[in-house]
C-alpha cells in the first residue's frame, strides 16, 4: 500500500549553482550545489505551528538525462540549524542505484516545532553532473503534524525540478556536401556544433549583395543558386561568445564577373564571361557557345588575338572594344558601343547596333554566309587598309570607305545619314553581285561598279511634254537616267571642272545615261508623245 500524495506543510526552499546546470564533458566535469531550506514557509491552509519528525531529498542517479549524477558517492553534504536549537541528524542511503535519498530528522522523541521563526538548512555540494541535457526531477518528503507533538503525522511528497543544460562550446568541421557542383544548383554544407549554440550561414547572392539565413542541424542547403564559385560563413552565437567558420564551394562552367583581365599568356573562359573593365591579355578564348560579354578589350601585342567561340556583346553602349592585332569570333558578334579593330578581323556576322561606329582597318567575312551589319557608322580608319566581305555589307548610317573595298553585295540602307562615301570600291563582278544605296553616292576617287547598280539617284522627275519634245533646265552639272527601251549598251561619263570623275558602263537595256552640264537644257524627241518619261537625276561633286 502506497502513500497518497498530500500538500506538503512545509514545501522546500530550492536553491541550485549554477542555474542552470552546465553538463560534464570528457574533457571538463562539471559540479553543482543544491540547498533545500525547510520551515521558511507554510502551505496557504496550514496553521503555526507545524510539527515535523523527518524530511527526505530524492536525487536520481545514473548517466541517463533524467538522473543528477552517476557519481553519488561524490556528493557531500551539511545540515545546519540555527544557534540554540538542537542538533539534527542526516542519513545517506545509496542502496539503490536509481536514486540517493537524505533523510533528515530531529532528536529522537523531540519532533521539531516549527513557527516561521526558524529554519533548517540541507547544502549538497560537489555533484558531478553527469552528460545528459535536460530537466531532472527531484522528489522531497515529509513527516509533519499541525494538532501538535503527538498528533497524527502523515507523510506529504512534494516534487522539484533542476535544469541541465550543455555550455560547452565547440563548433568544427564546415564543409560542403560536394566541393564541386553544377551551375545554377544549389550547395549544401555541413557542420559539428554546440546543440544549443544559434547558427547563421553568410553568402553572396548572384546581385553582389551579402545574404543570410538561419542555420540548424548541423546542415544547411543555400536558397540562392550558385552561378560562380562562392565562399560561406557560418556565424555560431552562444551567449556573449561568438565563433566563425568559413568553407568554399567550386562551380563547374562557372559564370565569371571581373573587372578587367591582365595576362600576359593566353586566357580561356569556358564559360558566360561578364568583364566589367579594361581587359588586356595576349591571346582571350571564350569556348562553345558562350557569351562574353566586356566594355574594353585590349589585345596585347602584334600577335595578341580576341577568339570568341560563342557570341561578343558590349554590355554598354557607352563600352569599346580595342584590339591591336585580330579579332576572331567563330559566332555572331554584336557591338553596342564604338569598337576600334586595329588589326585584320574575321567574323561570320558581325553587327553594331543603334548609332555607334565601327572603325576598322581590314574585315574579312569568313565564307559565302557571313555578313557585316553595321547598325551605324562604318569608317575605314586608316588609308589603304581593306575591308574585304565575302558576302553581304549591310549599313544602316553614313559609311565612309577610306579604303580598297570588296563585297559581293553592298546595301547603304534609306535614312537621313544614308550617305555612302568611297575613294575606291570594287565589288564582285559576278551577275548576281549589287549594289544599292538608298541615299546619296559620293565617289571622290576612281570608282569601278559591276553589276546590276539600283537606288542610286535621289530624285525622280517627270519631264514637261510641249507637242514633240521633253525637255529639262540643268541647274548644276548632273547625270540623268532617263527610262527607255533602245536596247543599246550605254555608258555614264561623268564630268566635273574639266576633270572625268568615273566612267560607268552599263548592261542595262532600260536607261539611257547622259551627262549634263550647268546651264544646258536637256531634250528629248520621242515619237510616242504624252507618255511618261521618268528622270533620275544626281550630282556630280560637290553640290553647287
């Protein structure tokens, strides 16, 4: 038969040193104190006085987390009562492995009265906590009376809890999951620490900016994905101690941001390349199908090359690319911004976007297929250099040819700037080559075209008929084309200030081309009468 559980009369006053517990290591044990302090205070429903013959402590033993100490043995112990009043007596049992119990209790015969006058104090020091964490319980019983000495006393239990917790503190062993993985994934690491230590992973995120994120369970998978190699910090805070670890995590075909490139050797990217400065390097690779992406490029050296076997794009308009000796890109290039290429350069499709300007001294399309499109400007920089397109010229604004010029087909497309400026031109004399300017042709020097010639008059006229003849007042020296269908081989002799300018012949059957000078009035006879007779008229030199 068991005791029932009643409100004790005199519930303990617990104290415990440290609070909490800090758990024993293999390395550092770790000893606590606990004070019990009896007749300081009275259940609510008691009455003074309360007589008391024994009280017990109960402390759980063992190395589980629920016991104190595996080392009972180890635990000393003192009463203390105050002056005047009798000496008690404490008795240790340890005969049961679970738990030591301390019995306290008055002289013999002589139940102590207690009146909230005085009280009696059991001190347990030199506890070795043993290694588990987490709450213990700790149960305390009395022997008490409130109808006096020789009253009927009966046993009252009560129940206590003290914390155990681990301060060791120790963190060790960051390291990702894999020390290499694929773009665009995420890492994951790893790490050994204090439990209750609270954890804080630091990265970079792809803008450049610093991320972090809670960190728990000894692993952490990062929220961003990795596009390049990154480094992360793991922050451990326990208490006012902190301590960091720091790992680093490998990207395969990384994607690579720098402010500029300085090699003297040969540089290769196998992947995207982002270069946000001046870049200077003797020979620069960019392999497969990547992009490399760079506002200023310097080739270093006669025998330095840019080879780009993906795409090149300026990623600014206001970007350069400067190469001093050739540029190769085996994929579409495209220019946002002013490129200088001061050496020979070999493309497929070469494009310049919006309003920029290509200065060049020697361009070769690499085979039939390739093509310069040039959103803007197209300027030979320097006399006697070429630019040598084995298919199609494409410019879209003013384009000066300073330099021998040969083309399978050149367009100068329509627009304000349409201007096509040559000192010499030769293009392909097969029967399939043309040339077609939209806007103004400008030959200061020998010009030789084959081929069919469109577009190349600004103004179209509609001669006057007066009953047998058309007829035209020259305001300056021109050359009219005139529609017709003679079927003769006809020839432009083009002349200005005394001084044969070019020399057109053309297979046409359609046009009749006669040269005009200022002041003459130009007739034709046709037999016809009242039809339409269209006139292409353009100047000659310069615009009187």
């Amino acid at each position: 038969m068991t005791t029932p559980e009643l409100p004790m009369l005199l519930p303990p006053t617990k104290e415990e040193s440290p609070s909490p517990l800090r758990v024993s290591t293999f390395a550092k044990p770790e000893y606590a104190d606990l004070t019990f302090i009896y007749g300081k205070n009275k259940a609510g429903s008691a009455t003074w006085p309360v007589h008391c013959k024994e009280f017990k402590v109960r402390i759980p033993t063992g190395r589980q987390a629920s016991a104190l100490t595996s080392e009972p043995a180890l635990i000393r112990h003192e009463l203390t009562v105050p002056a005047g009043k009798r000496e008690w007596s404490v008795d240790r049992d340890t005969r049961d492995p679970n738990q030591t119990v301390f019995t306290c209790t008055p002289p013999p015969g002589d139940p102590a009265a207690f009146d909230g006058t005085w009280q009696v104090e059991l001190k347990l020091w030199g506890i070795e906590v043993n290694g588990g964490v987490g709450p213990v319980g700790i149960v305390w019983e009395e022997s008490t009376s409130t109808t006096g000495p020789n009253g009927q006393y009966q046993g009252r239990i009560g129940r206590g809890e003290v914390s155990k917790r681990d301060d060791s503190f120790y963190l060790h062993s960051l390291r990702p999951a894999s020390v290499a993985i694929s773009r665009n994934t995420k890492p994951v690491l790893h790490w050994e620490g204090t439990a209750n230590a609270t954890y804080t992973m630091y990265y970079r995120k792809p803008n450049g900016t610093q991320g972090s994120s809670p960190a728990t369970g000894g692993s952490w998978t990062s929220p961003e994905n990795l596009v390049d190699d990154g480094s992360f910090t793991l922050e451990a805070k326990m208490g006012n101690e902190v301590r960091y670890l720091t790992t680093y995590v490998k990207v395969n075909n990384p994607d690579i941001a720098v402010t500029g490139i300085t090699a003297d050797g040969i540089t290769t990217l196998n992947g995207a390349a982002h270069l946000n400065g001046a870049t200077t390097t003797k020979n620069l690779t960019v392999n497969a199908a990547n992009t490399l992406y760079a506002q200023t490029i310097e080739g270093n050296g006669t025998s330095g090359a840019l080879k780009i076997g993906g795409k090149l794009t300026l990623s600014t308009a206001a970007g350069e690319v400067n190469v001093a000796s050739k540029l190769t890109v085996t994929g579409v290039t495209t220019l946002n911004g002013a490129a200088g290429l001061n050496g020979a350069t070999t493309t497929k499709d070469l494009t310049v976007n919006k309003a920029n300007t290509l200065h060049v001294r020697t361009i070769e399309g690499s085979g039939d297929y390739g093509s310069l499109a040039i959103g803007g400007r197209l300027t030979l920089s320097t006399e006697g250099r070429e630019v040598n397109i084995a298919s199609t010229l494409t410019v879209a604004g003013a384009t000066t040819l300073k330099g021998a010029t040969t083309t399978k087909n050149l367009t100068v497309d329509p627009g304000a700037d349409g201007y096509l400026w040559l000192k010499t031109g030769r293009f392909d004399t097969a029967a399939a080559a043309t040339v077609n300017t939209f806007g103004p042709l400008n030959a200061k020097g020998p010009t030789a075209l084959s081929g069919t010639i469109s577009g190349l008059f600004p103004a179209v006229t509609k001669l006057a008929w007066n009953g047998n003849v058309y007829s035209y007042a020259v305001p300056a020296d021109m050359i009219a084309v005139v529609r017709d269908e003679s079927g003769k081989k006809q020839f432009i002799n083009s002349w200005y200030g005394g001084v044969e300018l070019f020399n057109i012949g053309l297979d046409a059957w359609e046009v009749v081309c006669v040269p005009l000078r200022k002041g003459a009035v130009f007739q034709k006879t046709t037999t016809a009468g009242n039809q339409r007779l269209d006139v292409w008229l353009f100047h000659v030199g310069a615009k009187q």
